[in-house]
C-alpha cells in the first residue's frame, strides 16, 4: 500500500471532535494529550479495561486507516519525543504509520501484544515539530485495526546527545573467531558464539567467561560458514523458558544446510536441538548468519546468495534475504510472500538493529566495489546481483551509505541513541553513521587497524556502551566502549 496515501486526501467524516490542546509550552516538561480528546476516524472511546489515564482510552475499527490524531502546539521547532501509550491484549502486531503534519515519520510502527488489554506499554520515536501546531496521526495499516491508545507525551527537550564511541577495555580473551553475542534479559551476561570451534559461552559484564556447551551437528565450510548467530528469548529466565536459538551450518541426514534450530539452556549448560527453518542453501561463503528478535517479537536472520546470485531475486528461495519468522519456524503473520522472506536482493547481510521508531536497518557486505548499510522495509528488492551500492532501477533500493570493500566489509550492526555502529572486518575500524529518521548522516570512522578486524557489536541493555568483538582466527577478544 502507498505510504503516501495519507497526506492530500479529503479528510474521513470525524466521529470525534478534537478539542483544543494545551497551550504551547517553552520548557521540556513531557505534555500529555489523551487519546480520547484527539480527532478520531473510524473508532470509539471507551472505558472497559482498566489502567488507562483521563477519562477513556480509544479502541480503533479493525479496518485499515483508522486513526487518531493529535494537534501540538509548540514554540519552537525542534526535536521531540513521542511516547504512545497503548494496550494490545492479542498475539498479533497492530501496526500504524505515524505522521507529522502530514509526512510519514514512522512506517508500521509496531504495537505489539501487551499480554492483556489491562497492561499497558509505550512505543517512543523521536521526530522534528515544526513551530505553531503540528499535527500528529496514528493510522492502522492493516485490517486489524490498532491496538487501544490511551495517550500521547510529547516533550520537547533537547535530544540527548548521541555520544561517540570511547577508548575500549578488555571484557575477555582468548577466543577464537567469536561470531556473534545476544544479551541474557537481565542484561547481566550474554551468550557468545564461536564460529569454527562451535562452541558457546556465557560471558558476564565482568568478563567472567563460561563454556555452556557446543551446538550439535556444526560443520565447518572452509570459508565463512558454521556456528553463527546467537539470539536469547526476550522471556528467557532459565526456567520456563529456556529458549536460546541458533543460526549454524550442519550436517543433518546427510544434507549439508544452513538451519536456525533452538536450544535450551537453563542458565549453565545446553542441550537439546530442534530444527525450526532448514532448507537455507550453504556454501564456503556468503552465508549470511545473523540472528536477532526484532520489536514485535518474531525472530530476523539474514541469509547469503550462497554464491549463486540468482537466489537473491527468487522469493521461493530463503537465499539472499532476510527472513522473519516465528519461534517455531512458521512464517510471521504480515511477510510480503506468505513465506518466511521480509525483504529481497541480498548478497551477503549480517549486521541486524532497529532504531528507536522501530526501523530495521541492515549492514551487507559487496562484492568488489561498494558495502551497504540499508533500511529494510517489509517487501522491498535490494537489487542485488543487478546492483552493488546505488541502485537507480526501478523497483530496486538505494542504500542509505556505502563504503569501499577496503573500508568496511560491515559484519555486524548496533544501533545506539539513533546511531549506528558498524563493525568492519577487512576495513579494520568501527564506523559510527548518526541516523535521521531513514536517512544515513555524519559517518566517522574509529580505532582503525588498533584490534585488527571487528566481527561483532551489539549494545549493552539498559547502558549505553557497546560491545566489540574482534575476529584474527586467534587470540581474539571481547571489548567494551562507552559512548558519551
């Protein structure tokens, strides 16, 4: 559907009247503008699940464009933050658009399930107003209608600032070809991978470092593939969940395959494997391998062309994509094919993160000339092998910043304070891409050629610092780096 459907169009019969919104304020104090006094196209205000702020909340029609709207007042044009306060009480993703003054600042953004109607959660991006009134809509984009909104803050404080990346310390040593690390919930410790060994660890914020075991049937390609990504449950606590999952190239009955199977790990030791998305062709290289939860909740892995180029554009092939999918392997409700393929025209991505309104962006490593860093977008055809870097075709991306292979080979991805960090293998440094809204801007390079090639990065929970894994076959090491 045309993401620019909303702006230039007669407006729906209201069933709501906006009232006047709070007088414009130049202090940062959040102001919060309740769902039920905004404009509303097809939905109702109501009172029925508790929790909720003012006087009701609103429950959306389940058809596609729905909406609420806000009117914003303020003094000044700026950067502000907007908080949607919401209740999901279904399994599914209510996704909206979200615009300002009538721009598309946010596509699909997700409103996941919440757990019940009663329980309540916010989803935060960070926008530009422009000064006098702004006008601020949620619109549902599928049939499901939204999730209940309650309530919208909007404050007007100045961003934080981004940061930037300070002198590393040692978390550990003595790895060999670390692949990739996912976070425990808690946020205490994270779970490594080691690429060739097929080994995993558990490694704390201290740096203490445990074997936890080894993921069966691993097998090596004599080039990039092997135990790869590593991705926790969001609800992992070790004991009715136990759910740890794998990307890893392996041997079952014979087939040699890339597959994503889950463990368990009770917080000691794995065991068990179950087979949730096989049929990933392998080769010695171009593998792809990242693995990661994305916002709503289903699981996103990136594949390889596996060196054969036509994979990337065949959506029947898993080959040359990124994949979102369930935590038993079926296709996540919504997917552009009715497969597990999200997006298209890969040749070999690894890096996976979203910013703070939810957008997905991925680094790829090119060919001979030019490494991408792109915003996906459910559907959309990265044009590989018709396109290395630019991609001026119809129907193709663009990415939003390339790099030489010599400068980059990006391996991995984080994104912190809508700042990406790009890990690089052959370019030896870590990139820093400051983010506005879906486009790329300020890039900078740092600690080029200090520890040799960088695998993976990933942000620490609830700090802001990164963790930077190195990847020179030996010796190879976990840094951290604060970034203020």
């Amino acid at each position: 559907m045309s993401k620019t459907r909303i702006a230039g169009h007669a407006l729906p019969a209201l069933l709501i009247a906006a009232v006047l919104a709070p007088a414009p304020q130049a202090t940062a104090a959040p102001i919060r503008y309740q769902a039920e006094t905004a404009t509303i196209s097809q939905g109702v205000v109501e009172s029925n699940h508790a929790g909720f702020t003012g006087t009701g909340f609103v429950n959306a029609d389940n058809v596609t464009g729905s909406y609420v709207q806000w009117s914003v007042p303020v003094g000044t044009a700026g950067t502000a933050t907007l908080s949607f306060r919401f209740a999901n009480g279904t399994t599914a993703n209510r996704p909206a658009d979200i615009t300002v003054n009538g721009t598309l600042v946010s596509d699909e953004l997700s409103f996941g399930g919440t757990g019940a109607w009663s329980t309540w959660q916010t989803r935060v991006i960070t926008v530009q107003l422009a000064a006098g009134t702004n006008t601020i809509r949620a619109t549902s984009t599928t049939a499901a209608g939204m999730a209940n909104l309650d309530a919208l803050d909007v404050d007007t404080a100045p961003a934080p600032v981004r940061g930037t990346p300070q002198t590393p310390s040692d978390v550990t040593t003595g790895l060999a070809l670390p692949w990739a690390m996912s976070f425990l919930p808690d946020g205490q410790s994270a779970l490594v991978t080691e690429r060739d060994s097929f080994r995993v660890s558990r490694v704390t914020l201290s740096g203490t470092r445990t074997l936890v075991g080894t993921v069966p049937n691993t097998i090596t390609t004599g080039g990039e593939g092997g135990l790869m990504g590593v991705a926790v449950s969001p609800t992992w606590n070790g004991t009715t969940d136990q759910a740890v999952y794998f990307f890893h190239t392996s041997n079952d009955n014979g087939q040699n395959q890339n597959r994503i199977v889950r463990m368990n790990f009770n917080g000691s030791s794995l065991s068990g494997r179950t087979v949730i998305v096989s049929g990933i062709t392998s080769a010695q290289y171009h593998n792809g391998g990242q693995l990661k939860f994305g916002p709503d909740g289903y699981l996103y892995a990136t594949t390889g062309d596996a060196q054969n180029t036509a994979l990337a554009q065949n959506t029947n092939s898993p080959n040359g994509k990124i994949l979102r999918f369930t935590t038993s392997g079926q296709p996540a409700p919504g997917n552009p094919w009715g497969n597990l393929v999200y997006s298209r025209g890969h040749r070999n991505p690894q890096g996976l993160a979203w910013d703070s309104a939810g957008r997905l962006w991925s680094s790829e490593l090119g060919n001979t000339a030019l490494d991408e860093l792109n915003l996906i977008i459910s559907g959309r055809n990265y044009g590989w092998p018709t396109c290395e870097g630019p991609c001026n075709v119809a129907g193709m991306e663009n990415p939003k910043r390339t790099w030489t292979t010599a400068e980059a080979s990006p391996s991995s991805l984080a994104i912190v304070n809508d700042t990406a960090y790009v890990a690089a293998l052959r370019g030896q440094r870590l990139w820093r891409v400051e983010l506005n809204g879906d486009s790329a801007g300020a890039t900078q390079a740092y600690f080029q050629g200090t520890f040799g090639r960088l695998r993976s990065v990933v942000k620490v929970p609830n700090q802001n610092t990164i963790w930077i894994s190195t990847s020179n076959t030996s010796n190879d090491r976990i840094i951290r780096s604060e970034i203020r």
